[in-house]
C-alpha cells in the first residue's frame, strides 16, 4: 500500500486507528498525521519502520502506552506527539534515539519521575517540550550534556525541589536565538540563583505558579536578551529591583501575586506595564497607578483650561 518514502495527510478528517499495513512500510522515513481525528494506539509492530526519521501525529486522540521498544527507531530524528492522550511513563528505551532533534510530547498524560530518564545520549536534540504532562521529581540533570538544545519547556508538571545552580548552568546554550522557559507551573521551591545572570542568551524567563521564596536578585537585569520576565504566584519578598530598568527589550512582565513592597522604580519601562502585572503584591502598586490617574487627570484639566482659554482670547475678550 505505501511505496511512496513518506506518507502525509495532516490537517484532513482521517478518523480511527493508524491503518495495520503502515507498519509493514519498511521504506518509510516519514509518517506525518497531525491535526486528524486519529485513535487508537500505535504498535509494537513500529520498530519494522527502521529507516523512520520523522513520525508527526500531534493533534490527534491517539492514547495508550508508548512502544517500550521505540528506542530501536535509530533513525528517528522529529518525534512530535503533542496534544493526544498518551499515559503511563515515557519508556527509557526513547533515550536510545541518539538523533533526535525535536522531542514533543507536550499536552498529553504521561507520567514518570522525570530524572530518571537519561537524557545524556541525546547529544542532537535542540527542542525539547515536555510542558502540561505529570512528570515529577527534580530537574533532570542528564539534559546538561544536551549542548545543543535552543528551545525546553518542562512547565505544568509536578515538579519539586529547589532550583540548584546546576539547572541553570545546564541552560547556558550558546545560540544568539536561545528560547528557554524554565519551569512554571509547578512546585520549586527556594531563592532564585544568582547565577541565572549568567545566561545572557536568555530570551524568555518563566518562573510563575511556583513557591520561589526570597528576593528577585540583581543578576536578572544582565540579562539583557530578555523579552518576557514573569515572577508571578510566588513568594518572593523585598523590593523591585531597579537594576531590572536594563532590560530594554522586555515586553511582557509580570510580578503579580507576590509580597513584593515599595515603589515601582521611577523613569523606566517597568511603569508602562498594567496594573495587572503587579496586583496581588503590597499596597505599593495600587498608589502607584493611583497617582498615577491623578497626574493624567490634572494633565488633561490643565489642558482643557488651557484650550477654553485660548478660545476666550481668539474672541477678544480678554
């Protein structure tokens, strides 16, 4: 039936389960199924398709385990099964896909203490997603030897412990294009690590939803790259830090739901953000916009005595 090297039909209605005779496509070096109305489980029988490079069946309802034998796909560099309704845990045999570049398992049921899995033989993989899943325990430290990897997102999970200086450095990628999102949605728990101003490709920085305690340190300021800062649902304590004005490129932040106090710091774009983002904190952010609605007020009454002013003297009389 497949003769073709690739079989494509994303984006369609197929329905039911993944057709028998695809696992006797030996030739196969892509299966790419996503955004369909599949079901089913995939089969032992995949570990036929050894030329498999690329296996996409994200968006889809596919449950059940994966293959404990999927790591004889030795081939198999994108591996994308977001967004279906796989459980149980990851099988440690994945760990001997040595090529693989992309791991997207987002969005699905699976389950495991994370640091279990070897991460270290992965020395290819660049994006790794494993976000809204029930993984537990601490970061995983095998995923420092991944060099390569530019994109992770481990947030909603059951993740605990504090965030050691190691899981930060493990994320010291050298690409200027780095997109990091350090756990959110979690358990972690402790003071953010001062050496996380040592990652100056950093772009995104999430740590919200989690139990960080202590003050927001200095270091994140040298981060210069930074495009999103979101420190919310913490409990963090102390003062903003005014040093944070050096992050020119930040465009989305928030600190909300904390027991931050005192001022917002003045002259810098951390004024121009909404009164949501600092909400949830001490009384400082509220005064802040308070006077704030005062001066724009006094601004525009000044102004409109002014124009009615101009107006009686272009009639002459004054």
């Amino acid at each position: 039936m497949f003769k073709t090297r690739g079989f494509r039909a994303g984006f369609n209605s197929l329905s039911g389960p993944l057709p028998p005779d695809i696992y006797s496509a030996t030739r196969l070096q892509e299966i790419s199924l996503p955004s369909n109305n599949l079901s089913g489980l995939i089969s032992e029988d995949i570990v036929n398709l050894t030329r498999l490079v690329k296996l996409e069946l994200f968006l889809n309802n596919i449950g059940g385990k994966l293959p404990g034998n999927i790591g004889k796909l030795s081939q198999l560099e994108h591996l994308l099964l977001h967004k279906n309704s796989f459980i149980g845990a990851v099988p440690s045999s994945l760990m001997n896909c040595t090529n693989l570049i992309k791991l997207d398992l987002a969005l699905n049921f699976f389950q495991r203490e994370i640091s279990t899995l070897n991460f270290s033989g992965l020395s290819q993989l660049a994006v790794l997603d494993l976000g809204f899943n029930n993984f537990s325990g601490k970061f995983p430290e095998s995923l420092y030897s991944c060099k390569f990897l530019r994109a992770i997102r481990l947030g909603n999970n059951l993740l605990e412990g504090e965030i050691g200086t190691d899981s930060y450095a493990a994320l010291q990628f050298p690409f200027k294009n780095t997109t990091v999102n350090i756990p959110a949605n979690n358990n972690l728990s402790g003071n953010i690590p001062i050496e996380i101003g040592d990652l100056k490709q950093l772009q995104v920085l999430n740590l919200s939803h989690n139990n960080l305690s202590g003050k927001i340190p200095d270091q994140i300021s040298e981060l210069t790259n930074l495009e999103l800062l979101d420190l919310s649902a913490n409990q963090l304590t102390g003062e903003i830090p005014a040093s944070l004005a050096n992050l020119h490129f930040l465009n989305k932040f928030s600190i909300a739901s904390n027991k931050l106090y005192g001022p917002i710091p003045s002259g810098t774009q951390l004024q121009s953000f909404d009164a949501s983002d600092y909400e949830g904190n001490w009384n400082f952010v509220a005064l802040h916009f308070q006077i704030g609605a005062l001066i724009l007020l006094a601004t525009r009454l000044t102004r409109t005595f002014m124009m009615k002013k101009m107006d009686i003297q272009s009639h002459g009389f004054i």
